[in-house]
C-alpha cells in the first residue's frame, strides 16, 4: 500500500468514527442561538444559549406574555364597562333632572351651558392651586441655591 492510499483510508476511518460520535448527541446541544437583551433583562437568561434551551425558553416567554396580555386587555375591558356604567349613569342623571328643568324657560336650555361653567371652575380652582405650589417650590429651591439672593 502506498502512502496516499493510507491517507484515504485513515481519513475515512476518522470520518466515520467523527460521524458516529454525532450520531450519539443531539445537535441542538452544539448550536449556540443569540438571546435579545430585552428577553436577557426580562428572563435573566444568558446571551448565548444552546438550542434546544433556547427553544424551551421561547415557548415559555410566548405563553407567558401571552397570558400576561390576556390578563392585562381582560382588565382593560372591565375598566371599559365600569367607564361605560358611570357614564350611563351620569347621563341619565341629566337626563331626569333635565326633563323637569326644560319647563323653566331659561333653565332648560342653559343647562349645558351651567354644567360646562362648573366643571370649569371645579378643575380652575385645582389648577390654580397647583400652580401656586408649583410656583412656592420654585422659590425655596432658588432660595436655597441662591444663597438667599431671591426674597419673597
């Protein structure tokens, strides 16, 4: 036998012997698969992982936000209905007061009008208070980085 034909031979008895190692494990055990980082930042998982885990890991990620979202339009929709309830009830409280007041010829049609009005002065008053404090924090805090240079 010549020196070639040994290296053939020993490079086909190697090759068989690499392809019957493989043959004993799962693939999916060598291939590295990137993770995103916000799945790292959410599921602690390490940035390279295997595939097969990385498989596994996906199912779970993917049930588990969608029973997250699930739960999350399910409150949504009952905040809906409880939105819809208070309006309806809203509504119909105008709409008993107003059937009586619509006798009354200024009132009747004036009543949007005075609603309006005190809607604007219940929210103007919170406001006005808002911007008051707002406007006394600003200057304790000049005050203090001033070195006392802002007088009140």
């Amino acid at each position: 036998m010549n020196r070639s034909s040994v290296i053939y031979v020993f490079a086909a008895v190697m090759l068989s012997l690499v392809l019957a190692a493989c043959a004993g494990f799962d693939l999916g055990d060598v291939v590295k698969v990137r993770t995103p980082n916000t799945i790292q930042q959410t599921t602690g998982l390490a940035s390279r992982i295997t595939l097969n885990e990385a498989e596994a890991e996906y199912r779970a990620w993917f049930e588990n936000t969608q029973r997250t979202g699930s739960q999350w339009k399910a409150s949504i929709e009952r905040a809906g209905e409880i939105r819809g309830m208070l309006s309806q009830l809203t509504l119909s409280a105008l709409d008993s007061v107003g059937p009586t007041l619509a006798g009354v010829p200024i009132v009747g049609p004036a009543l949007p009008a005075l609603t309006g009005i005190v809607g604007l002065f219940i929210g103007s008053g919170r406001l006005r208070k808002e911007k008051e404090a707002s406007f006394n924090k600003g200057l304790k805090e000049g005050k203090t980085l001033g070195g006392d240079a802002v007088s009140t």
